[in-house]
C-alpha cells in the first residue's frame, strides 16, 4: 500500500503534506526519513494547535508536570485508587512529617483491616501484600494515612506522635506469624515478640523524612540536599506516591534491622565458636555447630539480596519506581548492603577457617589413634615374642639339665 503525497485528495488535511514524496509500506518494514526539524516540525505545518500542546509537554520546564486531570479528561495511571481525606476541622490538622515503624511481630492485614473499618477509616488491599488506610474522628487526626505490610512495617503519614502511638498499637493487637530469613536470632526474636505483644517495647527499627507539599504542578520529588520530600498536591497521584515511598522506607527498615541483627550477634556468635574450636573432645558437635552457622550466613545472604528487588507493583509505573528509587539512594541502601554482604564473606571465610582446623584436628587425631594402635600391635607382638623365647630357653635349660 502506498500513499503519494503529490495527490491533492490525499494531501489534503494530511499532516504530513508538504514534507515531499511519501511512501509507507507496511508489512515490509520501510518507514520514511524523518526532515531536519523532526516531528515538532512535521506536526505544527498541519495543525499549530496540535504542535502548541505537543511543543508545551515536551519543553516544559524540568520537573513540571501538566494537571492530573489530562485534555482527554482521563485520569493518570495510578497505583491504587486514592482514598477520599478525611477533613474536620474539629481534629488536629496533618504533621509535615512520615514516620516508619518496623514492629517485632508481623500484622494479620486482614483483622487490621476490618478493626480499621469499624472504626469508620477508608481502606484499601491489594492481594495481602499492603493496606492502605485512611483517617477517621476515631483516629483523632484529619488528613493522615497509614500503609501496612504483613511483615510488620507501618508507615505513618502526617502523623503526630500521639497518632502514631494509637496506630502501631491498633497493629500489636493484631498480630501475625512471619518469615525470619535466619533462626541465628531466634531466642532474642521471640523475646522481643512477646514484649511488643504486651505493648511494653518498643518497634525494631525506625525511619523518618520531613514532608512538606510541593508547589502546583510539580511532581513529588525528595530533594538529595536537604532530605526533605515534597509530595504532589495531585489528588490522583498523591496516594499512588505515597505508597511507593512507603515501599521504599519498608526495604531501609528490613535493612537497618538486619544491620542491628548481624552487628550484635555475629561477633558473640564467632567468639563462642572460636573458644568451641578448642574443645577438641567432641568434634562432631563443634562440626556441626560451623555447619549450622554457613547455613544461617546463606539465609541471611538470601535476605540481603531480596532487599533490593523492587515490588512488583512497580514495575508497571516508572514514576513510582522513581520514586522508589530516589528514596533507596536517599538513605544509602545499596552501598550499606554490598558492606553487609563483605562482612558476612568475610564470616563465611572465617566459618570456612574454622572448618578445616577441625577437619585437622580429626586428621590429627585419626593419626593419633593410628599410632596408638600400631605401638599396641607391636607391644603386643614383642610380648608374644618374648613370651615364645622364655618357654624355648627354659625348655633348652630343662634339656641340658636332663
């Protein structure tokens, strides 16, 4: 199929006429050359209006954006729906601030989720990976949310401290069993469960940003500077925003937790090795104790690197992943991650270490055994022997005598 651009009845109210002989072949792969100005100037010979939007989107400023609410009337793409705010001017207004709790215990989404209905809060879940929730006059705050994950993170947004204790208990009343990616901490886990079930602790790890709102048509972005985010003031982006910095401060949470976890208990946990190592009258336990500890360092390994994948929910939105990323960059994830995972080489180096000193020390030992073994043969053999010799000289004494 070939469109001629010298023909009037094609030319006419085309785009492209004017710009010469035009041939588009389709199932073949041949395509025209594009002129020296590009499409910019292919489109606004046609229609200046048409050029005036595509030129304004285009060369807009850095870090602008036009309105949500597009010239099609078509809302953006989101992640999830946007929760209508609750507003009262009876309740405290919203802090500028986020706060992200990673609690001992994991969260049943589903019980907090109808205990946060019951109190009049909008929610909303997607496949049980998040809960997003909104405020209510039982919250006691206007314009504030929370996000939740199953394996223990709340997010609090805009917050006050007052309001942020009420929410992480409403999640310790709801409490869940959740993957350890190690049972190295297994003992000091539990413990830390049960205290934080009985609302006398405190949450494992905690991360705050400073939030403020950014000016009109300007995208949520968190400034490499001071630190501060500023979200969008588009209703339909905001909570999709929202919620993947939420997922980003979740993945600093996991990583300070597992920070703590390695740097309070590897040190003991080689010590008491180290001191086992020298115990050489059961091996086969100190053996099996090094075994156990590789294996605990390989999950733990796991854990680090699961740490950096993105949620799948964004892949789909490059904004958000944005997001996501610049809020990873903000609190240095990937570079403390590459230091844990030295530190653990490092471990399993020293396990390795280990491990062949008491292979060793069964050579040594096998060898010891071996020795004793053959000296006991041979004391054996010379007793025999000398035995053997005692009877034939008493019995030649005997001959002589008769």
């Amino acid at each position: 199929l070939k469109l001629q651009g010298s023909s009037p009845a094609v030319t006419a109210g085309n785009p492209l006429a004017g710009v010469g002989p035009l041939a588009l072949s389709l199932g073949c792969g041949m395509w025209p050359r594009l002129p020296a100005n590009g499409w910019r100037g292919m489109v606004s010979r046609a229609s200046p209006e048409r050029a005036a939007s595509l030129d304004s989107r285009v060369h807009s400023p850095r870090g602008r954006m036009p309105s949500a609410a597009s010239s099609t009337g078509q809302p953006p793409k989101f992640l999830v729906k946007p929760l209508p705010p609750f507003i009262d001017s009876r309740y405290p207004g919203p802090d500028p601030r986020v706060s992200a709790f990673l609690l001992a215990t994991g969260i049943s989404l589903v019980k907090l989720r109808t205990r946060l209905t019951e109190l009049g809060c909008q929610t909303v879940m997607w496949h049980g990976q998040f809960l997003l929730s909104g405020s209510s006059p039982e919250i006691g705050q206007q314009q504030c949310s929370a996000v939740f994950l199953p394996d223990g993170c709340a997010i609090c947004w805009h917050m006050s401290r007052d309001t942020e204790r009420r929410i992480i208990k409403l999640a310790l009343e709801e409490p869940a069993s959740r993957r350890r990616p190690s049972r190295l901490f297994q003992a000091r886990s539990d413990s830390a469960e049960r205290i934080q079930e009985l609302g006398l602790g405190s949450p494992i790890s905690t991360e705050h940003l400073e939030v403020i709102d950014a000016p009109d048509g300007v995208i949520t972005a968190l400034n490499p500077q001071d630190g501060i985010l500023r979200l969008t003031r588009d209703f339909w982006l905001r909570t999709s925003h929202q919620l993947s910095l939420s997922l980003a401060l979740a993945v600093a949470l996991r990583l300070d937790a597992l920070e703590k976890q390695i740097e309070a208990g590897l040190e003991d946990k080689w010590r008491d090795m180290d001191s086992e190592v020298h115990r050489t009258l059961n091996l086969s336990r100190v053996s099996h104790h090094i075994f156990i500890a590789e294996k605990e360092l390989h999950e733990m390994r796991y854990e680090l690197t699961a740490v950096l994948d993105a949620p799948d929910l964004l892949w789909e939105h490059a904004l958000a992943e944005r997001l996501y990323d610049q809020v990873v960059t903000h609190f240095d994830i990937r570079r403390r991650n590459a230091l844990l995972n030295d530190r653990l080489s490092y471990s399993l180096d020293y396990l390795a270490t280990l491990g062949e000193h008491v292979r060793h020390q069964y050579s040594v030992r096998l060898e010891r055994i071996i020795v004793l073994l053959i000296f006991l043969e041979l004391t054996v053999g010379l007793a025999g022997h000398a035995r053997e010799a005692g009877h034939a000289i008493v019995g030649e004494a005997d001959a002589g005598d008769s």
